[in-house]
C-alpha cells in the first residue's frame, strides 16, 4: 500500500512535465499560471508525504529508544526514511526547475507587456503631460520659496515700519 502512495502522484507528475514538455515554449501567460499554480498543488502534496514521512521516522525513532539495540535501530529506521525521502527529493528537484522556467518565461512575458505599454503613443503623451505638470509644481515650489525669502529679508524692515507708524502718545 505504501508503494502506491508514492507512485501515484509519480506518475501524475511524470504526465505533467511530458506534457510540458511537448507544449509549445510560447505560452500564454494565464496559460502558464494556470500550469504554476497546479505545480504548486503537486509541491503541497510532496510537502505533505514529505511531513508524514518525517512523521513515521520520528515515531519509529521514539520507539527505538526503547529498545536495547538503540543504534541499530536508529540506523534502520533512518535507511527506511532515506528510502521514502528520496524519491519525493527527487519529484522536488525536478518541479522545482519546471516552475522557476514557468516563473521566468511569466516573467519575461510582463516585463515584455511593460515594455510595450511604455513605447505606445498614450502612454508616451501621458509621461509628456506629467513632466510638464511636475516643472509647473517645481517652478511654482521655488517661486514660493523666493517670496518667502524676500518676505523673511524683509521682515526686520517691515517690523521697524510697523513700529514707527504705530506709536501711541
């Protein structure tokens, strides 16, 4: 029964990467996606034999304490957990290159669409509108900044006015 725990999803994987493999290498990105995010439900379930993997090893592990033949046991029980970890790492490693090229080409596709967005005409005169909008901000800013400096130049001279035309006798 064991066995058929860990072939089943073998095979399944197997599948998909030849089926990945035969399809074209220009794909639609919700295409791709869709691919990733089944690549991740196969990693969830690796993850999971992976968990309970570790489950049994650690059970087995608790029990060899029990025995007078502690070494031993510990040895067997890590060959038993080597022997169902090592095909799932090998599962892992291999979706692990299929979705970094499947992130990549998703990747590659948005970065090509930025491109594109940025080279056409409206997005050219918007970037236009909003460089001379910034200058008018930039140009009202500093005159701004130069009236306030006047005023601040200004301010002792203005203050010596107000106290001479505002005497009371």
């Amino acid at each position: 029964m064991r066995k058929s725990v860990f072939l089943r999803p073998l095979l399944l994987f197997g599948a998909f990467l030849l089926a990945c493999s035969f399809s074209s290498l220009v794909l639609s990105t919700p295409a791709e996606e869709a691919q990733l995010e089944q690549l991740d439900k196969i990693e969830r379930d690796l993850e999971l034999q992976r968990d309970w993997a570790k489950y049994r090893w650690d059970k087995t592990n608790s029990e060899c304490y029990q025995k007078y033949w502690v070494n031993d046991c510990l040895k067997d029980s890590r060959a038993k957990y080597r022997k169902e970890i090592d095909p799932i790492r090998t599962q892992e490693v291999e979706l692990h290159e299929v979705q970094r090229k499947l992130r990549a080409s998703i990747k590659d596709q948005r970065d090509a669409n930025k491109i594109a967005e940025r080279a056409s005409p409206e997005k050219a005169a918007e970037r236009a509108a909003n460089q001379k909008e910034f200058e008018a901000k930039q140009k009202a800013a500093s005159a701004r900044a130069a009236d306030l400096e006047q005023r601040r130049k200004d301010a002792p001279r203005r203050a010596q006015e107000n106290k001479a035309g505002t005497q009371l006798d």
